[in-house]
C-alpha cells in the first residue's frame, strides 16, 4: 500500500502518532497506536519526535492542552470562590443585590 504524504510531508500514520502523543505523551504507546510496529515503536518514537516538523507539531498539541487544563481550572477556582464568598455573604446576613455586587467586582 502506498504512504500518502500531505502537502507538510506527513503521512498519516505520523500524523496518527502526534495525535495519539499529544492525547497520551508516551511515545512507544503512541507509535503502537500509530500502527507502527510494536517491537520497535520505542525506536520509531523517537526517531519521529527528533524531526523537527513532528517535535513542533507535538509541542504545539501539548501546550494546547496545557493552556487549556489551566483556562479550566482558573475558572472553576473563580466559580469555586464566587460560591465560597455568596456562602459566608448570606450567612452573615448581606442582601442578595450587595453579594451580587461584591462577587461581582472580586472576579
């Protein structure tokens, strides 16, 4: 079966491993997953990830994935802390509208 390569020089198994890399950053599995040869999908890995298309490529997909672990997790920590400060606010007996202000203003 012939290799299909994209414009960018990839075929799509590579592209299948930065895929399976960015999901799971463990290269052998990623290759395995790829579909290349699990006996020597270590050494596959890592000739893949010192291309410097496939190193960017993945870099890329893993600080995506970064960037939006952290963008979910600032704003749960600000719907958390919003919670927490409505909480203590109505216990102490503040009304509804001045909470509504002050929570509004600590984001």
């Amino acid at each position: 079966m012939p290799k299909i390569v994209s414009p960018d020089g990839l075929n799509d198994r590579q592209r299948l491993f930065i895929k399976y890399y960015v999901a799971n950053p463990n290269g052998a599995r990623a290759a395995s997953c790829a579909g290349y040869s699990a006996r020597s999908a270590r050494q596959i890995a890592y000739e893949l990830l010192q291309r410097p298309l496939i190193a960017k490529l993945t870099r890329d997909g893993l600080d995506a994935k970064r960037k939006a672990a952290w963008d979910e997790f600032n704003a749960r920590l600000a719907r958390e802390r919003k919670a927490m400060f409505h909480n203590v606010f109505r216990r102490l007996g503040v009304s509804q509208q001045r909470i509504k202000t002050m929570t509004d203003v600590s984001n």
